[in-house]
C-alpha cells in the first residue's frame, strides 16, 4: 500500500491591495458629473490588514508614483487611501497633479531600497517587498480601478479652467506612469 502526504503550502503575500463596493459620491449609480471614484479598500502589508472606504481613483494614482518616487507619511500632499479628493492641482504642462484632500485617510510609507520597497505602517511595523512584486500588485489595482472608469459613461469635463486642468493632468500622469511601469512588467 502506497502512503501518499499531502503538503499543502499557504502562500501570503507580503503587500496585497484591493477595492470593491465601487461609487460616486452621490452614490452607486453612475454619474458622468463626478471625477472621483470611490470604494472598499483592502490592504494587506505583512501581517497587517487594513480597511477603508476612501477615494480609489486618488489611491491608483498615488500607488503609481511609488513605483518610481518614495512617499513618507506626513512629508505627503495626501495619504495613500485618501478619504476624499477636494480638488486637483495640476502643474503648468499638465503633466502631474497634485490632489487636495481632507487629514482623513489611510496611509504608510513607500521608501525605495535594494531593487524592492520598504512599506512602513504608522505603527512601524515594515515589510519589504521586491519591486516586480509591488510593480505587479499596484497595475493590477490601476487596472482594475480604471476598468469601472472605462465601463461607466464618459466623464463630463468641466468648463472651469482650474478643475479641467486638473482632471486632464491626473488622466496625463496616470497614462504616463501606467505606460512606463507596463513596459518594465514586460506588458506590450
């Protein structure tokens, strides 16, 4: 009689984020007025686990610029899960933009270090995570928070100059911090 084992091996990331529960504002149906999207944000790092109901549209960006920048905790414009996007700032040639938000939110540090991120929480616990690793996890996470974008109707641009701008420069840095992280994934 042959004895056969069965090993079962649990595999946990190191950093995991997610959304669910997504809407507007004004609530679950879609608005073509509001910029913003907004959601149910769950945020593994370690062995700590995170929720928060907070502005998802702003998160993606914000995870998309840690790809190449660090972002400190209370050094920051907004935190990583803001609870709300007041307003856009976007720069003279609409390349970057900076989001306004209220002090509520959900956030830890990315710092850069030996070809990987150290994600630190406000309790200070850290947890290190190779690059391709994050790299992966937070283009699956654009690429989910965009994909309700592009299912929805098409966003109404404002008239006022300053909120144009700022939407069309959070769209700019989006595309072109999503499109050079694709390339180094290896995506076409």
């Amino acid at each position: 009689m042959s004895h056969v084992q069965v090993i079962v091996f649990s595999f946990l990331k190191v950093f995991s984020i997610d959304a669910d529960n997504f809407t507007w504002i004004c609530g679950p149906e879609d608005d073509p007025e509001d910029l913003c999207l907004h959601g149910h944000v769950t945020v593994q790092i370690g062995k700590n686990w995170m929720e928060y109901d907070g502005t998802v549209s702003a998160t993606a960006l914000y995870l998309l610029k840690t790809l190449t920048e660090d972002k400190v905790m209370s050094e920051c414009d907004i935190q990583m899960v803001p609870c709300c996007g007041h307003f856009f700032i976007a720069n003279k040639d609409l390349s970057q933009v900076t989001i306004s938000g209220c002090e509520n939110g959900l956030d830890w540090s990315v710092v850069h270090e030996n070809g990987g991120v150290r994600l630190i929480l406000p309790s200070g616990d850290e947890e290190w995570v190779p690059l391709k690793e994050y790299q992966a996890e937070v283009l699956r996470f654009a690429d989910k928070v965009e994909s309700y974008y592009k299912a929805c109707q098409p966003k109404n641009i404002p008239n006022d100059e300053f909120a144009r701008n700022g939407y069309m420069a959070f769209w700019n840095e989006w595309r072109w911090r999503y499109e050079k992280a694709a390339r180094q994934d290896g995506r076409p």
